[in-house]
C-alpha cells in the first residue's frame, strides 16, 4: 500500500513543503492529497478526516498517520532505512538531529517577519533585529555543516538529508526576501535551487492562484 502524504497550498505552506521533500528527493513512492488552506469548513473537514489534529501535513500509511513535518520525516528513516534520510555514522546523525529540531522549533521571527510566499516579487524589507539574529544563525548552521561534510557531497551533510528537507522553505524566504548570504551560504542554496524535487514544488507553487491575505506579508 502506497503512503499518502496530505499537503496545503504549496505556495505558503513551509510545513507540507518538509515532508514532500524528503520523500520526493529521496524517491520514495507516495500518493499526494492537496487540501487548500483557511478556505472553509468543508475543507477543514476534509483535513480533519485525516488526522484529528486539524491541521498539515499528515501521512497515512495503512493503519498508521503521523502528523508534524519532523515526526513524518522520522516515520519515514525508520520505514524506509535505505532511503538514508539521516547520516550513517552517530555523529553526523546526532548533528542533524539536532538543526532540524533547532529548525523545527525555532527561528519564530524569521517565521513570522519572512513567512514563505513563493510568488512573492523578489525585494527585501527591513526586519527586526531578533529576525536578523535568526538569519545569522541559520548561515551559521549550514556554513559549520558544509564545512564539516561537504567532501561526501553538496548537501548539508553531504548526501540529501532530513536537514535539507526541513530547511528547505528557508531556502524560498532567503530568494524572495533578497536576504543577502556569504559565498558558502549561496553555493548551498544553488544545491537546494538546483534541486528537481525543489523545483517541481517551486513549478507547482507557482501554478497556484489561491491567495491568502492573512500570508501576503509585504
């Protein structure tokens, strides 16, 4: 039985994007359900006749769901070992681990000041000083892990990872918000823009014409 992975607007939703990611890059076989945002109740029905937690994304698979971006793509490790999501050795899973979860539950005013708009006209706009610190950070995290893993390949660490996956919408905020990056900062957002499963989610977010205002951060 093929995993289902429920998704929302590909325009706006950073979380959906995670998961999506990790199976297409890594390709692993799921079925896709698109479920439109903040549209009503009967698509808010729809989300919920998938997980009780009302909200994406969700994976189903057979009797099993997981709901949040982070849980899907451990889910998916487990069930599909040689997909290698995370790093072979402990080390490097420890360390990816760790900046997902620090992506995950962290970078709020980044979030917030920035949220991930794919059609959005590339301009920057003047941010705050936590959500500069987030953007100081964030180039700090993916600068260490390049410099740490990039003789196994052009990704965070190495190989495409759950990392890449989870920072993914990162990479769409930085373009559209014409954050300016260090040389290594933009030689990986080359990799991630290169990338065929980013591009056919960048292709599709583009396609879309749903626009939701409470989203349409200048």
């Amino acid at each position: 039985m093929a995993l289902t992975l429920v998704i929302g607007n590909k325009n706006y939703s950073s979380w959906s994007m995670r998961p999506w990611m990790a199976l297409k890059a890594t390709g692993i076989a799921f079925d896709e359900v698109q479920i439109p945002l903040y549209t009503g109740p009967a698509d808010k029905q729809r989300i919920l006749d998938f997980t009780r937690s009302g909200k994406v994304p969700a994976l189903v698979d057979g009797d099993i769901t997981v709901w949040d971006s982070l849980a899907i793509i451990e889910y998916v490790a487990e069930r599909f070992p040689d997909a290698r999501l995370w790093p072979h050795d402990v080390a490097g899973r420890a360390h990816a681990r760790s900046v997902s979860a620090e992506m995950h539950s962290g970078f709020m005013a980044l979030r917030n000041e920035c949220g991930m708009n794919i059609h959005r006209p590339i301009h920057p706009k003047p941010l705050s000083d936590e959500a500069m610190s987030n953007i100081v950070r964030v180039q700090q995290i993916w600068t260490e892990c390049r410099a740490a893993y990039g003789g196994q390949g052009p990704y965070l660490f190495g190989a495409f990872s759950g990392a890449d996956a989870m920072f993914a919408p990162v990479i769409h905020r930085f373009r559209t918000y014409a954050i300016e990056v260090t040389s290594p900062v933009r030689g990986y957002m080359d990799t991630m823009l290169a990338n065929a499963a980013f591009q056919e989610w960048t292709k599709a977010a583009l396609a879309e014409t749903l626009v939701i205002e409470k989203f349409e951060i200048d």
